[in-house]
C-alpha cells in the first residue's frame, strides 16, 4: 500500500498591512465592531504588481525544499485559486516553469475557500493508484484585488497569502482520511462573476461592480459551522479515531465565531486548534496551507502527530483531511 504524505510546506504572506484603523478611515466601521464580531486585527496585501503566481512560486519553493527534492522530480503541479492571473495560462504552468519543474503535469482547479482539502484529495488518488510519486499542491489568492473597499460587511474580512504543500509517494502513514463535498443550492451565497450578464448580481454589490466578491454573510456563517464540523466527523469516522487522538485541528481562517462555534460542536477547546486570523484575515484558499507552515515553522506539529485540516469557501464548498505528521 502506497500512502500520500506532505513531506514538505511552504508559506509566503505579502508585506504590506491593512489594520482595522485603515477600515475606519475608508467605510462606516470601527475596531471594536470588527474584532467582536470576526476577530481580525489585520490583514497582509499584495502588491500592486503582485499577483496570484508570484506569491505561489515563492510558498511552491519553500514546499520543495523543505520536501527535500528537486523541482524536476515533480510530476504534477496543482494550483487552487479564485484570483487567476489569466483563464489561460493555468498558473500552475506558470509556477512549473519558474520551478524548472520539467517533469511536472500542470492545471489549475477551484474549490474556493476549499482549495487546498481539494487539492490534497486530487494528490491523494494520483500518488496512490500509483501514477505520481511527488505531486505540488499550492493554493494562491489575491482577494484583495476583487475586494469591494464600498461594502463595509466583506471588505475588512480579506488578505492576501500563498501555501504549498509537497504530497509525496510513502510507505509512512500520511493522508488518513479525506472528505469533501459541495451543495450547489448555495452558489449564490458567495459570488464573483466572470463573463455571465447578471443585472441582479451586478445591483447587489455596494460598488455595482460585477467582478467585485459579494457574499450573504449570515448564510455562509450558517453553512460553515455545521459544513466544518460535520466534514471533521467524517474523516474521524472514517479512520476510526476521536478528536482526543487528534493533536491539532487547523480551520479555514474565516471568522473567529465560526471557528468558536465549530469547535463547539466538534466539543473541543481553543488549546487544540491553530488560529492566526487576528493577524491575517480570511486568505481564501491559501489560509489552510500558509497556517500549516506557519505552525511547522512554529513547532506547533511533531512527527506522529494526527492533524485535522477543515474548510469552508464559495460553491458552497467543504473539505477535510484527517493526517498524520
Ligand atoms: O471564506 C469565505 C467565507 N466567508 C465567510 O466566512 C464570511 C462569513 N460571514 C461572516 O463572517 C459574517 O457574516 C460577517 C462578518 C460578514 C458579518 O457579521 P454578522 O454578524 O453576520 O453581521 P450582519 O451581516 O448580520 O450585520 C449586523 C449589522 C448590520 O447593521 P444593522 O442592519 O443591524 O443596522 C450591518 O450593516 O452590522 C452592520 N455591519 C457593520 N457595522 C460596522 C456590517 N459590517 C459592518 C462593519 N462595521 N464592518
């Protein structure tokens, strides 16, 4: 039996920083406001001239070295975004050839917010029918890019960041158990437009700008605690574990109350779940790998430990991965 394991993470956050103060002075809002009800303090945003694969070719080569092999020896290149820098290229062929990844298969996916479960999953089925042996999962957004700075109830949620991961073909356990999942029926909770006319959509948005995100917050609230909660559930039942074998739960970093009330339902405490949203904002899909590294590096991870990796994002989506370290 071959098992997927990460065997190596990578992280770029961009410098500069939007506090809650910054917010204050751009729409109706204050700090009080929006650390009781999300949590955050600040976020990281991209450059001007930044973009989604210039923060992932960076976080993939981290990945790369910390897995301890060469670009070349990547046979496929998965990069899970929401903010493409083009329809064509896929970023990940953009990422492969600043790798030097010459072996490497490349294409891009969306599952938003649930990028990177999905993308471990995608890694999961190639490495182990045997196909792949090294497969690079990054996940990249620029929502700042598509936030609208009218809309005081999403404009302070989001930043900017890229995570990687190495999966790598190995007779150690690694990916355990995978669950994700989708319910259609809320596509419209979470919403950016591309070419479709949607004089309703368009009308909705403060800024009447159609490729601006709009979100229905108490929905998508709604939808995550239950979606995170259940998703986790699944991959313990799965592998036949509880949460007590679990060292370390790390949630998509969208809000501080969904979190709190996920974990809730879960029935676990603050001290087993890694949260860094005061600092960072909701990142998209990079929030789930770029806080994996950030706790590697951190120490927060030894080798043997059983991890839970749960999120949420636009679909409406899901995704969990049950690991062990
Ligand atoms: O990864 C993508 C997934 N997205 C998310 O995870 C977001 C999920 N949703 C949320 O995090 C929350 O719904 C929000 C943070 C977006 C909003 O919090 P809420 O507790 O759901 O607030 P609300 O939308 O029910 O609004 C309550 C009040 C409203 O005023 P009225 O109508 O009661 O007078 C809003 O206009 O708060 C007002 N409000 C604000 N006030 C000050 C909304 N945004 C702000 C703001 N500052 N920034």
């Amino acid at each position: 039996m071959i098992n997927a394991k990460i065997t190596g993470v990578g992280r770029y956050i961009p410098e500069k920083v939007y506090d809650n103060a910054y917010f204050e002075s751009i729409v109706d809002t204050n700090d009080e406001w929006i650390t009781r009800r999300t949590g955050i303090k600040e976020r990281h945003v991209s450059a001007p001239d930044e973009f989604t694969t210039d923060m992932a070719i960076k976080a993939a080569k981290k990945a790369v070295e910390n897995a301890g092999i060469t670009a070349e020896e990547l046979d496929l290149i998965i990069l899970g975004s929401v903010t493409p820098d083009y329809f064509t290229p896929a970023g990940a062929c953009v990422v492969q050839a600043a790798l030097g990844a010459v072996n490497a298969a490349a294409f891009d996916y969306n599952a938003a917010c649930s990028g990177f479960i999905t993308g471990l999953t995608i890694a999961k089925q190639f490495i182990e029918n045997g196909m792949y042996k090294h497969v690079l999962v990054v996940c990249a957004d620029v929502l700042t890019k598509a936030t609208d700075y009218a809309d005081r109830s999403t404009c302070i949620l989001f930043g900017d960041a890229a995570g990687a991961a190495v999966v790598s073909a190995s007779e150690e356990t690694g990916i355990i158990a995978v669950d994700i999942g989708a319910d259609g029926t809320g596509a419209t909770a979470i919403t950016q437009l591309a070419y479709r006319e949607d004089a309703e959509e368009t009308e909705k948005r403060v800024s009447h700008n159609k490729s601006s995100i709009w979100m229905a917050g108490q929905t998508v609230m709604k939808f995550a605690v239950k979606a995170m909660a259940d998703a986790s559930g699944r991959v313990l039942e799965k592998a036949g574990l509880t949460y007590d074998d679990v060292a370390l739960v790390i949630p998509h970093q969208a809000n501080y109350r969904i979190v709190d009330a996920a974990i809730k339902r879960m029935g676990i405490t603050e001290d087993k779940v890694f949260l860094n949203l005061e600092k960072y904002g909701n990142t998209s899909a990079s929030c789930i790998p770029s806080s994996l590294a950030q706790a590697v590096e951190e120490g927060r991870i030894k080798k043997g430990d059983k991890l839970i990796l749960v999120g949420f994002g636009g679909g409406l989506t899901w995704g969990a991965a049950l690991l062990e370290w």
